[in-house]
C-alpha cells in the first residue's frame, strides 16, 4: 500500500537539462489543461491542501515540477495548457519544453491526463493525450469535476470525452478532487499503472 500523505516536493525543471532520469524510481507524468484542477486532484490524492500549488491564476505551473510519493515513484506534475491570457512566447517555451520531454524515451513510465467531466476535450486535450500514446506507456484519462454533473449526465459525458480522445485501451477514471470520489479507484489504478509499466 502506497501512503500517498508520505510525499514530497523534489524539484523545479524549467528545461530539459533538469529533468530527472534514472533515479531509481518509476516516474508517472500529470497532465492537464489549465483550470482542469490538476493540482487539486494531487493535493486529494496526497491528502494535504496546498502540496501542488492550486493558483486562481491558472497558467501559473511553467515547469515540470517533481514530487517523490513513499519511496515508491516520481509524480512529475507537468504545465498546464491551453490558457488565452498566457503571452506567445510563454506558449512557445511551453510547447518547447512539452516537445523535449515527450521526445526523450525514459523519461515517463506511465501518464495520467486530467480532463473536465463537463467538456468535450480540447484540441489541446487531444493533443497532449497522443503525445502521451507517442510514447507507448500506459496512460489513464481522470475525468475531474464530475460533482458539477447531474447524475443523467455521466454517463453521456463520459462516452463523448471517450470517443473524442479515442480512448480504446485507455482506463477513463470519472473523479472529484472536491469530495474525493474514487480516491481509492484513482490509487489502485495508479498501483496498476506501476506494476504494468
């Protein structure tokens, strides 16, 4: 069992020089639109408020942030994408770092891509989904938000965000970081995540 509250910030990569490689530990890669509310879904899986800085500002995670679970895995928590108000060439140092991460072979064992429940994915969201596939780890889609749907919701949001991302292979996790529905599912399918990669 993995103790999800034993973790800890590791470090900042602002370019691909500081990516960590090797290290001894598996690493699972995060990835999620601006205001998808990544860093929520990380701060309930880890159990602390603030341990991914949530930012009212979103657009505000520039680097690829590392964080070391129970001696067990990286968690590397990459910037959030797809926000308007983010200059050109913020979104260019963007797209270069995403480009050298996703180019180096080694890098990621497995990913993790947070979506609305709401929303049909982004062309963005679909993006970042087969740059993931490009890599060939296994990867699980987190359907967050899923509080503000009504119940005859669901289950139509669900397929859509399936169908768009054409998620064949793909687990498609429905979640709520605001009331913690499916921790325990988003834990063992992590621990899956783990022992397939």
């Amino acid at each position: 069992m993995i103790n999800y509250n034993n973790s800890e910030f590791l470090l900042s990569a602002a370019g691909s020089g500081q990516f960590l490689r090797g290290g001894g530990f598996p690493t699972i890669a995060i990835a999620g639109r601006s205001n998808v509310g990544k860093s929520s879904v990380i701060n309930s899986l880890v159990r602390r408020k603030n341990f991914a800085r949530t930012s009212a500002q979103p657009g505000k995670t520039a680097h690829v942030n590392y964080f070391k679970v129970d001696e067990t895995f990286y968690l590397a928590d990459l910037p959030g994408y797809g926000y308007a108000k983010v200059s050109k060439s913020e979104k260019e140092r963007w797209a270069r770092l995403m480009e050298s991460f996703f180019a180096e072979s080694g890098l990621i064992t497995a990913g993790i891509l947070i979506v609305d429940a709401r929303h049909k994915p982004t062309g963005d969201d679909v993006t970042m989904c087969n740059w993931f596939k490009g890599t060939g780890v296994p990867l699980l889609a987190v359907a967050n938000k899923l509080d503000k749907l009504k119940k005859s919701e669901i289950e139509p949001n669900l397929k859509r965000i399936e169908d768009t991302l054409n998620l064949v292979l793909t687990q498609l996790l429905p979640y709520s970081a605001e009331t913690n529905y499916n921790r325990d599912k988003l834990e063992e399918s992590i621990a899956g995540l783990l022992q397939t990669a």
